[in-house]
C-alpha cells in the first residue's frame, strides 16, 4: 500500500479522492433528507456542457463546469419554486439539453473529441493535475464551509420549509446556497467518479450511515467516514486491478451499504422492540383516582373535577398538533441547541 505514495500521479490521485470523499457525503445528506437524492446526477448532466466549454475556449475545464453547473442549479432552484406542474418536464429538458450541448460543443473545439469527455463522464482520478489539484481544494473548502458552518440553518429548511420561514429564516437564500454547494461537490468530484456516477457518491455514505446512527450530527460523522473509505480504498483497487476509479468507488459504495445494513437491522429490531416495551407500561392511575374520589370541603357547592385521563392527555398533543405559540417555541429551541427536530428520536431522511 505505501508504494502508491512513491508516484506523484498516485498522491495527487489519493488527495483528490480524500477531499471528495469529505465533501460530497457533507452535502449529499441534505439532499438525502429533501429527498432530491437524484440532483447531483441532473447537475451532472448540465456540467458536462461547462467541460466542453472548456476545451472550446482553451480554459481549466474544472472551473468552466463550476460556472455551468451553477448556473444550471438556480436554474433548477427556479424551476421547482415557479414551475408547478411543468417543473418536472422543464428539469428533463434542462438534464437532456446540458448533455446534448455538451458533446455538441466538443466537437466543435479543436483540441477536443468525444474521448475527451470520456475522463468527465466516468472519473480518470490517476491523470489529476497540479491544476486540478488546486481547483479541488479550493471548492472542497467552500463546499465544508458552507455545509459543516450552517448546517443548523440548511438543517431546519430540509426538515421543513414553512417552519424555517415561520422562524425568520432565509429560506430561498438557504435553497440557493444548497443548490450552489452541491454544483460545486459535483465539478470536484467529476475528475475522481465522473459526471454520471456522482450521485451514487453523494448518497450511497449518507444512506448506509443512516443504518447505523438516528442523530443528525452521527448521521453526518459516520456518512463523511464512509465516504473517505470507498474513495481512498477505490482509488487504491483502481490501481492494482487496472480498472476505473469510479466504477471501483461505487461498488465498494454499495458494498458497503450492504454490510451495514446486515449488521444494522438487528440492532434495529431490538431497539424498536425495547421503545415498543417503554410505550407499552401503563402509568400508576393512583393520583388521578385519588383526585377523582375526594369529596369537595368548605362549601355547599361541588368543585368543579378537575381533567383527568385522556382528556388531560390530550390536550398538549393537540396545541403541539395545531402548531401553537408553544409548540413552535419548543421546536424552535431543539434546532437552536443543535439536536434533531424529532426531539432525539432520530434523523431519518
């Protein structure tokens, strides 16, 4: 293992793959939680035209794609605020349009061919340059700052958008930065996984930590710990076994998905089964009887019985239902301290 760092073409291969393996788990798990799993894979698309802008204009192809792919994410940012009803057919168009330009525009550049998109679509983390190696760090850094720096605030608006708007947050500043960052996850990681297997890295770590932890900041940890295995030990089978990268990265991916779901679900079904025990034990009745049978004294008139049993129960779940004052108050300080907004019962997306 250690005559990999003996090859300058291997260190700057491995450093790409650690700094994607970082940054796209930290994003993909709020798209995971908005359940837009499949967004990294239509930026994909649309950065494909940026790349091929790239050669037809003799510019660094990584940073014309992070121009298109943004771009292209307000883009879709618009299309789902103001697109209604149309807002699927206009994203396939805009999906299907980026690719299509961009194998036109390749072939219209001179130093350019459809081989040349080959290295984008699929990952070549081997032929990383210097160049490439600076581009990454710089956007991986922007992508954990804004990722790790307000994921309370990215938290709350992928939970529920009325409610962060309710709080006074900045929801469709919020949406755009999201849209943004994650424009900016896939230009890093299209020279490591490729355009069309970016996805899969950005949601695969997320969905096989979600097996294993129920808290957003465990959720976080674990997938961005998964994510740096696949790609550094990937990058590593790429190697020796002479095959892609990206190919490499997602399998193991989803072996590891697998494995950890195996060993998840037991403990899954016997935690279930010890919160189903806690539910189930009734609570001591005696007060509310004791309240119910003590006869009234000093007056001639009755007092008035107080609530007791499933009236009385049922009242704060009903003001926490309606979305009272207090209620939202309540939630409001569970996102404010940093805990999930199920109240520790568990991140699920």
């Amino acid at each position: 293992m250690t005559e990999l760092l003996d090859y300058p073409f291997m260190q700057r291969a491995l450093l790409a793959a650690l700094l994607v393996g970082v940054a796209a788990p930290a994003v993909g798990i709020y798209l995971v939680q908005r359940r837009q799993a499949i967004m990294g894979d239509g930026i994909g698309h649309v950065a494909l035209t940026g790349v091929a802008l790239g050669f037809l204009l003799n510019t660094n192809p990584v940073w014309m794609a992070v121009l298109v792919a943004s771009l292209g994410a307000v883009a879709m940012e618009l299309i789902r605020w103001y697109g209604k009803a149309r807002g699927d057919l206009a994203l396939a168009m805009l999906f299907y349009g980026g690719m299509a330009g961009g194998v036109m525009i390749i072939n219209l550049s001179p130093n350019g061919s459809n081989a040349s998109l080959t290295t984008y679509l699929f990952g070549s983390v081997t032929t990383v340059s210097d160049s490439d190696v600076v581009a990454i760090v710089c956007l991986s850094a922007f992508v954990l700052a804004a990722s790790l720096g307000l994921r309370r605030q990215l938290f709350a608006v992928c939970q529920d958008e009325e409610f962060a708007r309710v709080t006074g947050l900045p929801v469709r500043l919020l949406n755009l930065l999201l849209a943004l960052t994650a424009a900016v996850t896939v230009t890093v990681a299209m020279r490591v996984v490729g355009l069309l297997l970016v996805s899969a890295l950005m949601v695969i770590p997320v969905a096989a930590a979600q097996q294993a932890t129920r808290g957003f900041a465990g959720t976080l940890g674990l997938s961005v710990l998964f994510g740096v295995a696949v790609t550094v030990s990937g990058t590593a089978t790429s190697f020796y076994a002479d095959v892609p990268p990206g190919a490499s990265i997602v399998v193991l991916a989803i072996a590891l998905f697998g494995v950890v779901t195996a060993l998840a679900t037991p403990l899954a079904r016997r935690r279930a089964r010890r919160d189903r025990h806690r539910t189930d034990v009734p609570a001591d009745p005696e007060p509310a009887r004791t309240a119910r049978q003590e006869p009234a004294r000093g007056g001639t008139g009755a007092a008035p019985a107080p609530e007791t049993g499933a009236a009385a129960d049922a009242a704060p779940a009903t003001d926490a239902e309606r979305g009272t004052a207090r209620g939202r108050a309540s939630v409001a300080g569970r996102y404010k301290d940093g805990g999930d907004a199920a109240g520790g019962g568990g991140f699920r997306a």
